[in-house]
C-alpha cells in the first residue's frame, strides 16, 4: 500500500516538474506549434502534435488526478485580443471552445476531448475605480492578490475563501466568498462583462445592452455560451476589523455543538453579522500523523467589523454559547489582517488531491451535517485528508431574478475526498455515490462550482429553478446556435 502511494504521488510530482520546466521554456514551444491563423497570436498555442503537450495539459487541472481528455489544441493569449483571435479561429476552423482562468473547478471541466482549451491565465489585469467603488477585473487573477490590490484602496470584495482560486471560473459560477452572509454572493456583484460570443463579436453586457447576458454570466458556470475577458464588479467597504474565533470540537461532542450551532445562528441578524464555518475532519497537531489524529469538527466564527469592538460585539453571541465549553483546544478573538485570512487553512494544503466533491443547500443544516457525520464514522472515507464542510445561513438575499444562479437553501454543506494513492480513486466514487444518495431528504440543490457533473448529470439541473434552466438553455440557442463553446461536462 504504501509502494502504490509513494508511486503516485512519485508520478504527480514528477508530471508537476516536468510541466513547470515546459512552462519555462514555452516560447520554444510556441515556434514549434503556432497553427495556421494563429501566426499573429501572442502567447502559447500546443497542439497534440507538439512533444510537451502532455506536460501542458496535466498543468490545465490545478488537482494532481487529471481525467482522460485531450484537447486539440490548448491557447493561452497574452491579450484580450489574442483571446478574441483564438475564439475567432476555433469558429472558422470548426472547433469547439472552453474556457480556463486558473484551472480549480473540482470538475477539470476545462479539459475535454477535442476542440480549443482557451486558457486565460494570463489576463490578471484589475482597473480599480477607488471614487466609483468599482473595479474591471480579468478572468486570471487570483482572489488574495485581487483582495490585496483592494484594501489599500479602502474596499473588499467576497473573493473565494482559497487565495489562489482564479476570479473567473469563481465568479461565473457563483462565489461563495468570505463575507458572504453581508455581501451576498460574488456573481451578484458583477455589473457588466465583457463576453467575446461564438459569432466572433466582442460585446459589453449590462443592465441596460446584452441584459440577458448579464442574467446568464451572473452564476451559469462552466456552461456558459462564450468567453468573458472581463468583469465589472461593484466592490464593498473594507472592514476596519476582522476577528476570528475558532474551536475544535470532538465529534463524541457533536450533537452538543449542533445545537449550540443553531441557538448562534438562529436570527437573519446574527446570519448577517458572522460568518461561520464548521469542518469535519482530522486535524489537529502538526507532529501527528493525520490518520492517529481525533475526527473533530473545526469552528470558525469571522466578523467582519467598523472596527475591533463592532467585531468583538458580533461574536459576543459565541461567547455566551455553550461552544468555548465543548472544544478540546480554541483560539478565540484574534484579528486578522486579509492576508491572514489566506493563510492557515489547512484544508487548502490537501486541496491538490481532491478527486471527488459534491455539495447541497440545504434548510435543515443540522439535521444534514449529522448525517454526513455518522456516515464518516460508519465507514471513513480512505484518505484522511477527506474533510467536509459546511457554511451556516449563507442566504441573505433570497430575490434572485437578476441572476442565474439560484438560492435554494439557507444553508450550505460540502464535501472532499482526497485520493493518497490511484487505488482511492474508485473507492471515492463508491463512497460519494453512497453518500450523494443518504442525502437526498435533505437536499434543496446544489452550488454549480463544486459538483460534478459529469457523474451526476441530474445535480446540475438542481443548481437552477426550472425557470432559470430553461432560460439558460433559450440563450444558448440564440447565441451559440451551432455549438461553438462546450456546454457544461456531462452535457451533450
């Protein structure tokens, strides 16, 4: 067992290196596979012909298992423009297109068989208006490095809650960001955007041009019919205080704290003025190796306040709770500047090897993490990295009409398995399904961005009202009526 796991990650590590001295060395690359209409391009084009294009494919999935799919050719433009040209190009030549900001949805829906991989990355440009509290955004950049940007500037926006996660496939398939129960979720956010569309056109969506498309690019997700180059988004005051308080908690213990849970988030206020996290997994001391540690849930409580005593006075309902009682170790009140809210997650470092997720809202959160529980007790997913996740009163705006995307539960629960060896990789998908089925009673839908569609085609259709599905699909045969951009993974 532990030859097969030193072998794979022997292989992930190897694939990384390798991809990183390919990335080196790409202008070579370039000479070697600039295709016919692309000679004006700048930037990197790979075709399956070219020697590195293993090496560039496995590097357009951030997860160290990738799936079996092959592009025809993998297009990385320097401008927006350059990515016009290659929408342009796919179009005439007959290829079909997706999009890639910075290759993190759980899915890899980035990779398919055939077609044009349009691999943005490159485009990390942000135009902050400071007087306006608006700021144009391209699809690379990454959440920490926009946050930090921002603050100086005197605002804040709900980029995701792991920094390296790309603003683009984050914001078209919704956001759950930090802040989020104040702010609301990200894509809601996003004013306008700039869509290059199958026909070849460059148009500028807003309320008032494009409205339809601005309803669609608010939380479509990897479906969506064309190539957004960039996004204009409203931004939001920055707090002149974060403060943050954490508990670990033995699962022996849970029913305890989910009641505790409920008691603290009960009222739409306290939903508005914390936003609270709790996480089941195994974690614990560093110098303990993760499958001897204690199953225990982590509780954050974050507040983002005027200043220290507003924040203080938000989490004073965590104070008076029964949760400081019930944890084997706290961390309480310790404020936190932005970057440090990027760091210290130790879920994100076992992130890389995620090969199988799935999620619900839910309006009975509590009722639907203890079942997930008892299942993780009952039979404990192979890795012990796997951890879940759950987000309490996330739902602060349910009038949702200017957007596609769709609140169907006031709460949020996810879930990660990890994958230490190949052999996991199968036992992931068995345990999933078992546990995709045990939560039906409690499942109002689903959030676009952490689920696979490819397995389970029916989720997808649960991230959207009926209303909202059909109206999807209605713009997509008005605007890509041939099919230039893949639909979402799963889809025909």
């Amino acid at each position: 067992m532990e030859l097969g796991r030193r072998h794979f990650l022997f292989r992930a590590a190897l694939a990384l290196s390798a991809a990183t001295a390919a990335l080196a060395r790409w202008p070579a690359a370039l000479a070697r596979t600039v295709a016919a209409g692309l000679e004006t391009l700048r930037g990197l084009v790979v075709s399956r012909s070219d020697p590195d294009y293993e090496l560039w494919r496995r590097s357009m999935v951030w997860y160290l298992h990738k799936p079996a799919r092959y592009p025809d050719l993998i297009v990385r433009p320097e401008t927006e423009d350059d990515a016009v040209t290659a929408v342009r190009y796919a179009a005439e030549q007959g290829r079909r297109v997706i999009t890639r900001a910075t290759g993190h949805n759980p899915a890899r829906g980035c990779l398919r068989n055939g077609g044009v991989l349009l691999d943005l990355s490159r485009l990390r440009r942000a135009e902050i208006d400071a007087e306006a509290g608006t700021a144009w955004v391209q699809p690379g950049l990454r959440s920490e490095d926009f946050v930090a940007r921002l603050v100086p500037h005197g605002w804040s926006f709900p980029a995701a809650h792991t920094g390296i996660v790309g603003l683009g496939g984050y914001l078209i398939g919704g956001g759950l960001g930090w802040n989020m129960p104040a702010w609301d979720i990200a894509c809601r956010s996003i004013i306008a955007a700039d869509i290059v569309l199958a026909d070849g056109r460059r148009v500028t969506a807003t309320a008032n041009d494009h409205p339809d498309l601005l309803w669609a690019v608010r939380g479509a997700g990897p479906g969506f019919f064309g190539a957004v180059l960039r996004y204009k988004l409203r931004l939001f005051r920055a707090p002149g205080a974060i403060v943050k308080s954490k508990f670990l908690v033995p699962v022996a213990k849970l029913d305890a704290l989910l009641e505790a849970l409920q008691a603290v988030s009960g009222s739409p206020r306290r939903r508005r003025e914390l936003e609270i996290l709790a996480v089941l997994g195994r974690f614990g001391p560093a110098d303990v190796p993760r499958a001897r540690r204690e199953l225990v849930a982590a509780v954050s409580f974050v507040a983002f306040g005027r200043d220290r005593d507003d924040a203080m006075a938000m989490l004073q309902p965590v104070r008076d709770s029964r949760i400081p009682a019930l944890a084997k170790l706290s961390h309480e009140d310790a404020e936190l500047s932005y970057a440090q809210l990027y760091t210290g997650n130790e879920t994100d470092y076992t992130s890389p090897y995620r090969t199988a997720i799935h999620n619900i809202w839910t309006n009975d959160i509590g009722a639907a993490f203890r079942a997930l529980a008892e299942r993780w007790q009952e039979q404990p997913p192979r890795s012990p990295k796997s951890f879940m996740l759950s987000a309490w009163g996330v739902d602060p705006s349910p009038d949702d009409a200017d957007s596609s995307f769709t609140y169907t539960g006031d709460h949020y629960l996810s879930w990660y398995l990890m994958a230490d060896e190949e052999a996991d990789v199968p036992a992931n998908d068995a345990w999933m399904d078992a546990a995709v089925e045990r939560l039906q009673p409690w499942t109002a839908g689903h959030y676009p961005n952490e689920i696979d569609p490819g397995r389970y085609p029916a989720a997808l259709r649960e991230c959207f009202s009926a209303q909202k599905w059909q109206r999807l699909a209605e713009l997509r045969r008005r605007y890509d009526p041939d099919g230039l951009f893949f639909p979402w993974l799963g889809y025909a």
